[in-house]
C-alpha cells in the first residue's frame, strides 16, 4: 500500500503573512513595513566583538544554558534597567531568538486540553505552538483604537483549564505599551490562580516619550510566575542572528530548559560573546535606543530603562 501523507497537525498554518508582505514589496518595489528589517547598521563594535569570538576560537557548542558572560551580562541589565535581582545560573536561558523562547515556554508547562489566553491581535508565532502543545489558544480582542486591554474580558475569558496568559508589552503591532495600572489590573486578575504568564518584552528599548517600559520583572508578584522573553535581534537590529533568551524563575527555568535541551541544546556561540561584550562595555546602546534615532537632543532620561513612569 502507498504511503498515506498524514493529515496536516496545524491546518490553520499556512505562508505567513511576513512572507507574503516580503514578496509582494519586492515584487512593487515597495517599502515593506511587514517584516521586521530595521535599516539601521549593526553597531560596529557588535560586529567586532563577534569577529573576536571567532578568532578567538569560540566556535564549538555553547553550554547548554548560554555561556555563563552572557547570562550574568542579562542578570546585570535586568539588575540596571529593571531593579530585579536575577541568578544567571538558575533563571537565565539564551535561546535562538524570542521565537525558540516562547515555543520552549508554552511547550514547557502547556498540557493537551489546556487553553492559553493571547491578546489578539497577537503576534504570528503563538498559536501554532499552543496547537502543537495540544492546548487551544482563547483569543480575548485589545480595543480596536488603542489597542488598549480590557481587564474585564480577560477575566471573562478564563476558565479551570487555563494555564497560561500571552502579554506583549511593547506590542506588535501597534506599539502601544501596559501602563502601571495594566500590570496591578493584572496581578490582581492572576492572585491566587496558578496561572502563568508569558511576558513577550522584544521591544523592551524601542521606547519613545520618556515612557517607562513596565517589564514584568519590574512586578515581582508577576515575576514569580512569569517567563520573560526578549531578543537582541531587535534592540541590536541584527534580526538575522536570533539570539534571544528567558528569565523565569528556577523551577520554570528548570522545565523551560529541559525543551530547550532538545529542541535546539544551545545557540550561536559567537554571538554570545558578542552581546555579552556589548551589553557589559556599552550599556548606553539600549538605554538611548528609543531617544537616540527619534529624539537626538534627548537624554539618558528619556531612556527605555529609567524613564518617567
Ligand atoms: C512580538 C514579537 N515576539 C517575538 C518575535 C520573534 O523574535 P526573534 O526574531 O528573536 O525570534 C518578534 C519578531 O518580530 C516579535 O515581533
């Protein structure tokens, strides 16, 4: 008997609308706003530090939870941006990218027949990895002009099967940010639930009017029950590279890496000395991120880290 193509595990998946966007803009000649392809230039000392790594010979497998420089360098900025205290060895992961992140997150601590709460419209990569974990994704809509999260609907939305809610703060792809009172709406709505959270921060430093970033590790109630994602693809516009990473708490930490392990074991070594090198030598790069294209005359204190809440 012929072999039987089995049937599809992810029917709703098809191109992604980022392909689709990238061809039709080549095709019109068009400037494509689909796809993240920032036009800024990787800082130089960025790609120094990663032709250093390779001469100096850190070419073979990474440790399996990033290499150590990196992970205390991420502990240290969350430390400098956020006034959290993280352990790089028993919180930090460096994945290929947030993508690798979520996935291993979702997979992690999702069960079959779970459901998992996103804010539509959510960013393409959450919900075939909910389908593939078996769960089903529960879409609660933002305010379709502010793009504002209604509390009330979130709480709607959650049942005994919930295990998980998706934020995006800042959000693709509107831009718009959780204020302070988001994050209290929200630590109220979790209290006393085991609910966890996947807290998607890639555009943490791509901050604009002195707004405060409200990262989840600013919460500490949030925190201790978070997965917080982030990407130096986006803060060091090298998309390319993918290399991200997860802060959690040791215990997810402990399952998120037990994904991680066998999904991709460990990420470009390189790179990871590189932004270690960066993040550690140059840590004015993210704070002025969001001030130093758009606001040139602004200072340190319109950064993406400290600004005025
Ligand atoms: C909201 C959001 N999350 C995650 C990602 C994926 O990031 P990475 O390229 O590091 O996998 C993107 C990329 O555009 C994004 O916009």
């Amino acid at each position: 008997m012929p072999l039987q193509t089995p049937s599809t595990k992810l029917p709703r998946v098809g191109t992604t609308i980022f392909t689709v966007m990238s061809q039709l803009a080549a095709e019109h000649g068009a400037v494509n706003l689909g796809q993240g392809f920032p036009d800024f230039a990787v800082p130089q000392r960025l790609v120094d530090e990663l032709d250093a790594a390779m001469r100096a010979g850190h070419n073979q497998y990474a440790p399996m939870t990033g290499v150590p420089v990196l992970r205390q360098a991420i502990a240290g900025k969350a430390l400098r941006c956020y006034g959290a205290q993280v352990d790089p060895d028993a919180e930090v992961t460096v994945t290929s990218g947030a993508t690798e992140a979520i996935f291993n997150a979702i997979h992690a601590v999702v069960r079959p027949g779970e459901e998992v709460v996103v804010l539509d419209p959510a960013y393409d990569c959450y919900e075939p990895a909910i389908d593939l974990a078996g769960a089903r994704a529960v879409h609660v809509p933002l305010d379709p002009l502010t793009f504002a999260v209604d509390w009330e609907r979130v709480r709607a939305a959650i049942t005994p099967k919930t295990r998980l809610l998706m934020i995006n703060s800042p959000h693709n792809p509107s831009g718009a940010m959780f204020s302070a009172d988001d994050m209290q709406a929200l630590a109220g709505l979790l209290r006393g639930t085991g609910i966890l959270l996947i807290s998607d921060e890639v555009y943490e430093h791509i901050v604009f009017d002195g707004r405060r970033h409200e990262s989840v590790l600013r919460w500490p109630e949030l925190r201790e029950r978070a997965f917080v994602v982030s990407s130096f693809g986006k803060t060091y516009h090298c998309t390319g590279w993918k290399i991200g990473y997860a802060i959690a708490p040791p215990a997810l930490s402990a399952e998120f890496r037990k994904v991680h392990q066998y999904n991709v074991f460990c990420t470009f070594a390189p790179a990871q000395h590189a932004f270690a090198a960066m993040i550690r030598d140059e840590p004015e790069h993210d704070e002025q991120l969001g001030a130093f294209y758009y606001r040139p005359s602004a200072t340190a204190s319109a950064s993406s880290c400290w600004a005025r809440g």
